[in-house]
C-alpha cells in the first residue's frame, strides 16, 4: 500500500570521502600519519587467511579481532572495514581520540602468540596556505589544523619588520634574526622564504593583521594587512533518501562539524538538471527527485578549509505513471506504486453479438475502450 511507501528510507551503500592516507603498519615500530576527519588505510598485514586468530587493540582497549578469513569483533564496525585478503584496515572520520599506540598480536593453532608488532598513529590537522603578500588578503584556517601564511618574499635584506595583531605584537625580526614570537610554542616563521606557520590555530586567532616593514633610518617602508578566519573543517557526510507519496525521492545531506558548509550535488558525475529535480537546488542540502531519476548521486560539502563527499547509487521508488480514461468516462492521470496499482488494468465482461445472445467474452480495456473483433 502507498502507506508503506511513504517514509522508506533507502539505505544504500554510501562512502565519505575526506582526505585519504595511507600507511604499511608491518613492520614493528612504524610511524603512522592521519588526517582529521580523513580516511586512513592500514596495512596490518599481508593477508590474514592463513592466520589462526589475531587481535589489534590500543591501549587496553580491543579494536578487532578475527580468525582467518572471518572477522569475529570490530570495535569500531560503524566507521570502518577490515579486509582478511589483503590485510587492510580502513578508518573512516578520523578523530583526535584515534591517535596513539596499537598492538597487532598473532596467534598460531595452539593458542601461543606467534608475533606481535606495534604502531604509532597521529591524527593531523588539515593544513591550508595563503599568500598575504598583498594588502587585504582573506585568508582561512582550520580549526585544530595548521595555517601557512605567505607574509614576504624573503626577510633577510629587510632591516626590521614586526606582525602583529591590533595592538597585540606576534612577531619581530631583523633580516634573519627572529626577535620575537608571541606564539613560538606553536607557530615557525621562516625568513627565508617569508613563511609564518601555525599550529593547532584556535578561534582567537583569527582577525585582523598588520605587517609593518622599517628601512634602516627607522622609518616605515611598507605596511600591510590581512584578514584571518578559522573555520572548523568539514568531517564527515551523511546521505539519508526517503520515498514520498507520489514516487518522489527526497534526498537529505547532512554534514559533521564544518562552519559556513556550502552544498553541491552530481549524478553521474554531471549536475543535476531542471528536468530530473522536483524541488530544491544543486546548493542546498536538501533535493526532491522526480520519479524516473537513478544513478550514482554525490553531496559535496565544502567550506573554505575542507572538502567532504559522500556518494550513493539510487534506485527509482517503483512507481509509474498511469494515463488512461475509464469506460464510466473518469479520466485517470497520476504515479501510482506499480506494485499495488489497480487502475488502468485490463477487465473481462460478457458481451452480446448481433442476432442472439451467446456466452461469449471478451477482454475490454477501459484505458482505450476498444477490444477485439468478436468472431460468431
């Protein structure tokens, strides 16, 4: 019934994708990276087809465990996917809390440990770059990440310069000599090559900055400013499709985390089109498909400092259109669930020939009204 079609949700395979990293975690002692949000694949092991049972934990915490080709404990099952074939462990949506030691112990036939290895693995900001060698330069960073900021071409023949935010100084040098770093725990200026790194930026450093270079007289030579604006990345992407009454597919893409997302969507990886929408546009985070449309859908969530998909192949809701005028003369035209849909169907009735009465029947479609030539 058309009650059991409204509000289905169609589940169907969808995969994030942040920023993807790899790392070959065999050997003992290996030194992993991650990005915030990202994917990360973990190469364990060759293959654990051949392996008796073996266990993968951090701290004393037990993050899988599997025998052979069987995976009998995923701690983590939501957000990722062990691979027995080849050995790899894929992380979704990485987080600051996944960073740290994990142990990989194997185990033979008896029940003895055969092996055992660890690995390192640190969870990284996403970093961005800016040129601010021109006045009023806009630039972002993310949230937790690391900002790079171009603020000359090179320092060492300018004989003192200072940065510094409102009345606030962070940095002063004298051609290769840093003077000072209000921030030094966590910020690198380079004079070389005129780079300011920072580290781990929070809200409170963004806003408005002033670079102000001095000749050897004292006297101010260039001044300029730039414009800083943290924004917490993107990190991960959900879509959620829903059948409506009249066969229509409402799509929903919902997004963690990631300020001022901006939204975009691809069918087959071309945008959408006037004729496949029913409501909704390709900026919003919500669309309304019309009836006929499938494929491979993708939401883009993006902001000044990420960019995060997620992808689904979709499937019409099983209704079709039916147009067709009955023989009391109403005059049907509307998408109906093709499953339950009795109308426009073809019907028997008995029928009289010329001349006398017989038990003859035919078969009248009501859409058309016509039948087949009755044979005496």
């Amino acid at each position: 019934m058309l009650e059991a079609v409204v509000g289905l949700l169609l589940m169907l395979l969808g995969v994030s994708h942040g920023v993807e990293t790899y790392c070959d975690g065999r050997q003992d002692g290996a030194q992993c990276y991650g990005v915030l949000g990202g994917l990360l694949v973990l190469q364990l092991m060759e293959s654990a087809s051949g392996i008796s049972r073996y266990q993968w934990s951090k701290n004393p915490t037990i993050i899988l465990i599997g025998r052979k080709n069987q995976i009998v404990f995923n701690e983590i099952a939501n957000r990722s996917f062990f691979t027995p074939s080849n050995g790899t462990f894929r992380i979704n949506n990485l987080s600051w809390t996944d960073g740290g030691e994990y142990k990989l112990v194997i185990f033979g036939s008896d029940g003895q440990v055969s092996e055992q290895r660890t690995l390192q693995l640190a969870i990284q900001g996403v970093e961005t770059y800016c040129d601010g060698r021109q006045d009023g330069a806009q630039c972002y960073g993310a949230l937790g990440g690391t900002v790079v900021l171009q603020l000359m071409d090179n320092a060492s023949g300018i004989f003192r310069y200072t940065w510094s935010r409102t009345t606030t100084k962070i940095v002063s040098g004298r051609k290769n000599m840093i003077m000072f770093n209000e921030i030094e725990n966590r910020s690198f200026f380079t004079p070389s090559d005129g780079t300011f790194r920072i580290n781990n930026p929070s809200w409170t450093d963004g806003g408005e900055y002033k670079l102000e270079i001095f000749d050897s007289d004292g006297k101010i030579s260039e001044q300029r400013t730039l414009q800083l604006t943290i924004q917490a990345p993107v990190s991960s992407v959900l879509l959620v499709s829903e059948c409506l009454s009249q066969g229509e597919m409402r799509v929903s893409c919902s997004s963690e985390g990631g300020d001022s997302p901006q939204y975009s969507w691809t069918l087959d990886g071309r945008t959408l089109t006037d004729a496949e929408l029913f409501s909704g546009n390709t900026e919003t985070n919500s669309i309304t498909l019309k009836q006929k449309v499938s494929g491979r859908l993708v939401c883009s969530v993006r902001n000044q400092v990420s960019n995060v998909s997620e992808e689904k192949t979709i499937s019409t809701c099983g209704f079709i259109h039916i147009n067709c005028t009955l023989t009391n003369g109403t005059h049907i035209s509307k998408w109906v669930f093709a499953a339950n849909n009795t109308l426009c169907q073809p019907t028997t009735t008995p029928t009289s020939t010329v001349g006398k009465t017989t038990g003859i029947t035919v078969s009248i479609n009501p859409c058309t009204k016509t039948h087949p030539p009755i044979k005496i």
